[in-house]
C-alpha cells in the first residue's frame, strides 16, 4: 500500500507545482474563464491519474457506449433482427 500512496503523493506534488507555476500568470492577466477550465481539467486529471496509480479499475468510454447501446441491442436481438 505504501508506494501506491508514494505515486499519489508524486502526483499531487506535480500537480501543485503546475498550479504554482500556471495559476499566478492567469491571474495576474485575468483569465478567469480559463483558470476555471484550467483547474477543472487539472482536477480530472489528478483524479484519474490517482485512481491508475492505486489500480482501480477505470472504464473506457468504450465501455460506457456499450452500455448504452446495450438495451437496444437485446431489443434487437429478442426480436430476431439480430443473432
């Protein structure tokens, strides 16, 4: 468990130091609209790369089309369209 923990905290240390370098010169040219985008896609990024780095099991958006297209494809099927 310990250098899982040792990954996160590498990337929660990466992460700041990008804020620290990224964030000061948004602001300071009053990009507010991408400081928002900014840091919403840093978060996602930290989240996912937290999740790998612990090996949870992350699904591919493959993964989520299949599911929605599961229901229609058993439709399809129990009527005899497809086998």
């Amino acid at each position: 468990m310990l250098p899982h923990m040792v990954n996160v905290l590498g990337i929660l240390l990466v992460a700041a130091a990008i804020s620290m370098i990224e964030v000061p010169y948004m602001w300071k040219k009053g990009l507010k609209k991408e400081l928002w985008i900014f840091s919403i896609l840093l978060l996602f990024g930290v989240g996912i790369s937290c999740a790998k780095a612990l090996n949870w099991l992350i699904p591919t958006p493959l993964d989520w089309v299949a599911a929605v297209y599961r229901p229609f494809s058993n439709f399809l099927t129990h009527i005899g369209l497809i086998k």
